[in-house]
C-alpha cells in the first residue's frame, strides 16, 4: 500500500476515534442525568451544550419519548455507530484504490 493510502487509514481512524469520544460524551451525558450535577459546573455546561443540538436535531425528526423515557440518546448513538462503520469501509476502500 502507498504512503497516500497509509494516510488516508490514518485520516479515517482520527475522523472514527472523534465520533467515538463524541459517543462518549453522550453517553456521560445521559448518565450525568440520573444524578442532577450543578448545571453551573463547567464540565457540565460543555457536556449539555455538546450534546444539545443533536438531541434537538433528533428530537425534531423522530419522536423519541416512550412512556417519559427519553430515546434520543440512544437513536443518535446507533446512527454515530452508523456512520463509523461507513466511514471506515469508504476510507480503507479508497486507501485500497490508491
């Protein structure tokens, strides 16, 4: 394999590795929720604001409450799993072109 397609390996497992800390943060996010943090604690701030415009973009195209239990974490982990399986099947395709 060339120094492109090494490169372009490595480009996708940084762009899968982001949205595996992203799932992260959702995932810390929901769990922060059972417990009711300070919101006035900066970690928190950062984890709601992170996580709030793709709860919103979910929320606006799927109806994610189920009986007062909220789905939306759940729905936007499986479409980033998703998209971490197609990211890495594009890259090492066009790595193998190359």
């Amino acid at each position: 394999m060339s120094e492109l397609g090494n490169t372009i390996i490595a480009l996708g497992d940084i762009f899968t590795s982001l949205i595996g800390v992203y799932i992260w943060v959702v995932i810390i996010t929901v769990l922060l929720s059972f417990v009711n943090p300070d919101p006035r604690n900066p970690i928190v701030q950062f984890l709601y604001k992170a996580t709030n415009p793709a709860y919103s973009f979910v929320k606006r195209y799927i109806n994610t409450n189920l009986g007062g239990l909220d789905l939306a974490p759940l729905a936007i982990i499986m479409g980033l799993q998703v998209v971490m399986v197609l990211l890495n099947y594009l890259f090492y395709t066009l790595a193998s072109l190359i």
